[in-house]
C-alpha cells in the first residue's frame, strides 16, 4: 500500500459548488475509485489559502494504469468537466500533473 499527498487550488468563487458536489459524489464516480485500487480517499481544504490536500491509499500494482483506467472512464471525466474548472493548479506541479505531489514527510500506525 502507498499512501499518496496532492495539493491543489480551490477558486474563491467554487467553494461552495465544489463543497456541495463532494456531499454527494456520483456513485460512478466512487465506483471507478475503488475499481482504479484507492481507498481512504479524503480531500480537504485549507482555508484562508483555498488549498485543497487530498489523500489516499493506493492498493494497486500498477499505478500508472490504474490512473488511465480512471481517465478513460466515461462518467469521471464528466465529473472532472464539472470540477476542474474550478480548481487552479499550482504552477510548481510537475508537468502534465494536474495535482501536485506532495512528499509524506512522517507516518506513524
């Protein structure tokens, strides 16, 4: 198991939609999650900043794969049309990244 930190930007104008759409994920959505090996998967926002911190274990073999599956599946990326747009990456993300890695500095069980 990995357990994996991302950073992203909430717009100022997005929280609330984005707040409302997270109480009620599409269960398609929540499917192909669990089908692409992640569990535990929360996503908070920092505030006053609007930086969103998502976290997740992922269980999987092939991670790489495992997010192709995720963004060929058909409702995801309706999802994303929607909540995307209302995020803004932070520029240092690596290049093709849409969230930004963030490094696990302490863990304890």
């Amino acid at each position: 198991m990995e357990r994996i930190g991302q950073v992203v930007r909430l717009r100022p104008e997005a929280v609330e939609r984005y707040q409302e759409l997270h109480a009620s994920v599409w269960p398609d959505v929540l499917r192909t999650i669990w089908d692409c090996n992640i569990r535990n998967y929360s996503i908070f926002l920092y505030e006053p900043e609007l930086l969103l911190f998502a976290y997740f274990e992922y269980i999987g073999e092939d991670y790489d794969a495992d997010q192709a599956k995720m963004a060929a599946d058909p409702v995801t990326q309706e999802w994303w049309t929607i909540t995307n747009p209302m995020q803004e990456p932070l520029a240092s993300r690596p290049e093709g990244s849409w969230w930004t890695p963030a490094r696990e500095v302490f863990h304890t069980d």
